[in-house]
C-alpha cells in the first residue's frame, strides 16, 4: 500500500510527535510504527516524509547519531504547561474520579516521552475529594453549547436540606437561564447568566444542576442585563461576589493587619486600594458584593486583624451576630 501517501505522512507527524531529544525514532521504528497502521514503506520513502514535514515547517531534528534517528522540538505543549493542566484536573472538586483519570490520559497523548513519564507517575487524583456526580460532564457541555449558540437553558437545582441529604430546589422548579459565562471561582464551577424573572446576573453551581436541556429560545441581549451594562468584567464580577453570594455592590473600608492586607489583595485583586495607618496596620478600601458570602468571609478573621470600618450596615450585622455567638458559648 505505497500509494497511501497521505496516509504514510500523517502518521510518519502522529509517531514524531512522540519523541523528544532523549527519545529519538530511526527510520527502522517509522516503518515498524507504518506496517502496524497497515502501511508498507521504504527507507527511501519514510526519508522523504521526514524531509517533507522539515520543509512544511516542522522542528524535526536529526540526531548526531545518525542510527539514533529523529526527533521533534515544536510539541503543541510544554512539559510544564501539561503538568500545570493536569494538577488543576487532578484537584478540581467537581469532576469525578473517573473523568480526572480520561482527561489526565488524553493530556499524556499530547506529551513528549519525557512529559508523559512525569504525568503518570507524578500526578495524583484523590478519589476522596471528587465528585460522585457524573452528569457534571453533560451540565458543562450542554452550558458550552447554549453559550456557543446564543439560546437559553432549563434546568432543576439541587440544594442541600438541613439533614444534609439533596433535595430539589422550591419543589422542583424549572430554571429558565439566559447563560453568559461558565467560570471556575474556588474550587467550583458556576454557570453565570439571567433568570426571565430579573434583570440582572445570577449564578448558580453547575454541580447542583440537573435535568439541563437547551431551549430554542434566544438568550436576553446583554444590554438588557444591568451588570452587563457599560464597562462589566468578568473578574470584577467575581471578586465582589464574595463566595460567589450575590447583592448591591458596597464600598468596604477595613482596618486590618498587614497580613491581612495581603489576603484582602488576594481575594479583590490588586486594585485594592491600602494606605499604611502606623503601628503596622492599613487602611484598606474595596467593592464588594453586600450579602452573606460576605459577611462570613469578613467574620473568619480575629479583631486584632481585623475591623470593619465602613459601611454601618456591615458593622451591625457583624456585631448582631457576635452577640448571638457570644449568648451561644456564655
């Protein structure tokens, strides 16, 4: 079958794209790879292939042992660039066991011989950690798809009840959502868009999502939307969406520590603005998502590392609750 010519040179690229500098393939390893394919070839043939993908483009180096063969430079990832990919896989709450180890194997298919090496052996999916729901998969493609083609999505909504068990959402209902965006923001996935019911953005965890399926009704136009009006960014979005709760946006002044300094850029991103007040302590000034995300994330820290300064309705709600905290271990 020397006239599959085509055939021969694409898998003569699919075989060097396996190699690096210290695995190397010789003309007799191309052939062998060739006749498993089904492909018969020559030493002149193969020869030819190889100068014609170096003359297309491809790094595809000779080695100074000439029995040693040849070997590619220009993969479409780094080693590290996989490895990074992969430790973000492997650590992703929401995907399942089963579904970190496919897509870690699939990343291996596009690693040199060395790179491949290193994400077998070094990379570790605790089955612990991951989710148990398999239909992650289906909610994340179908999201993609609404997105991609601009129509809305119907789903129900898990929430957990009081005796940790799930249980649907208000009985039962179907979400209609006009999808925007699908982020990844601590440790989860949410799927950000509008209800028909409001005129501004809502989130909700793509994990807890069930029942998905696309409409062929057209999503709300973006100037419709009032975050979406104007000047919006994503980021912004979910730095003051503190725990991913929603609310009125509020201008927060803290009182804190520097290492709390630290964490506050952190979590709001570096345009937070810090002025040094003495004794080690700083001024710190933010926007933020005014609701419960936020008032848990400010009431983990000690006074001594922090205090609210600003507005006086987060300062209530602090000193209410601490009041309950306080009768509570009296």
């Amino acid at each position: 079958m020397e006239g599959k010519t085509k055939e021969k040179l694409l898998f003569v690229l699919e075989r060097l794209r396996k190699t690096d500098e210290q695995h190397p393939v010789n003309t007799n390893e191309l052939i062998s790879y060739l006749a498993e394919k089904g492909v018969t070839a020559e030493r002149k043939s193969v020869a030819r292939d190889v100068a014609a993908l170096r003359e297309a483009g491809y790094s595809i180096i000779l080695c100074d042992e000439l029995k040693r063969g040849y070997y590619m430079t220009d993969q479409l990832f780094e080693d590290y660039e996989l490895k990074i990919i992969a430790d973000a896989v492997s650590g992703a709450k929401f995907i399942t066991y089963d579904d970190s180890n496919s897509i870690i194997e699939k990343l291996c298919e596009l690693a040199s011989p060395t790179g491949e090496e290193i994400l077998k052996k070094h990379t570790f999916v605790d089955e612990k950690i991951k989710s148990k729901n398999k239909k992650v998969r289906y909610n994340i493609d179908k999201i993609i798809t609404a997105i991609k083609t601009g129509k809305r999505i119907t789903f129900q909504y898990y929430e957990i009840a009081p005796d940790g068990k799930m249980q649907l959402k208000r009985d039962g209902h179907t979400y209609e959502i006009s999808p925007y965006y699908l982020c990844w923001d601590d440790d989860s996935y949410f799927l950000i868009g509008n209800s028909k019911s409001h005129d501004h953005l809502i989130h909700f965890h793509v994990e807890m999502i069930t029942n998905a399926e696309i409409t062929r009704i057209p999503i709300r136009p973006a100037n419709e939307i009032e975050e979406l009006k104007g000047d919006f960014s994503i980021g912004d979005y979910l730095r003051k969406s503190v725990n991913m709760y929603g609310g009125e946006t509020i201008k927060l002044v803290l009182d804190c520590s520097e290492r709390i300094a630290k964490n506050i850029r952190r979590e709001f991103g570096e345009d937070v603005r810090t002025v040094p007040i003495g004794e080690g302590r700083f001024r710190t000034e933010l926007k933020a998502a005014e609701g419960e995300g936020l008032i848990r994330w400010l009431m983990q820290f000690s006074a001594e590392d922090l205090k609210v300064s600003a507005p006086e309705s987060i300062r209530n709600e602090i000193r209410e609750r601490s009041k309950m905290l306080f009768e509570l271990y009296e």
